[in-house]
C-alpha cells in the first residue's frame, strides 16, 4: 500500500529536486547531502534493492541511511519523509 502511494505521490505535479529549504526549522535542514539524495531516490520511485544498485551500496545500508532520514525528520514511514519533502514551507 505504501509503495502504491508513493507512486502516486512521485507521479502528482509537486515534485522535490533534493535540495534542502532554506527554513532551518524544516525537518529536511537537518539532513546531509547524502541522506537528501536517499530521500531523492525515494521520490523518484525507487525502492531499497533499487537505491543498492543504483548507489552500489547493500540492502541494508540503504534501510539504514532511510531509517536515520525519518528518525531526523520526524517521520513514520517513508510516504511521510516525501509528504514531508514536497510539502509547502511556511513562510
């Protein structure tokens, strides 16, 4: 289910290119380069085996490096790091 949604939420118009906002308040502030090309993989429509072989990385490296991104974000699951992603910053 939550792969379907994440489709979906790759396919609407608000789209996210990896960059952090500029608000340190944001959640994504808080991330590092690396962990926002995670994220940026994620929108993309990639899974865990995916991220590995594209990053040629393991399996488990990237479940870790997607379990630190939500821990640091705040987020539950992977659908909410990229609702948190696109989501509209508050001015």
């Amino acid at each position: 289910m939550e792969e379907v949604a994440i489709r979906h939420l790759h396919k609407c118009k608000r789209k996210w290119d990896g960059t952090p906002r500029s608000n340190p308040k944001f959640p994504l502030f808080l991330l590092s380069k690396r962990e926002r090309e995670f994220l940026h993989h994620l929108a993309e429509g990639m899974d865990t085996k995916r991220i590995a072989d594209h990053l040629g990385i393991s399996r488990i490296t990237v479940r870790n490096n997607v379990q630190r991104i939500l821990e640091k974000i705040g987020a539950h699951s992977r659908l909410e790091a990229l609702a948190i992603a696109v989501r509209p910053r508050a001015h």
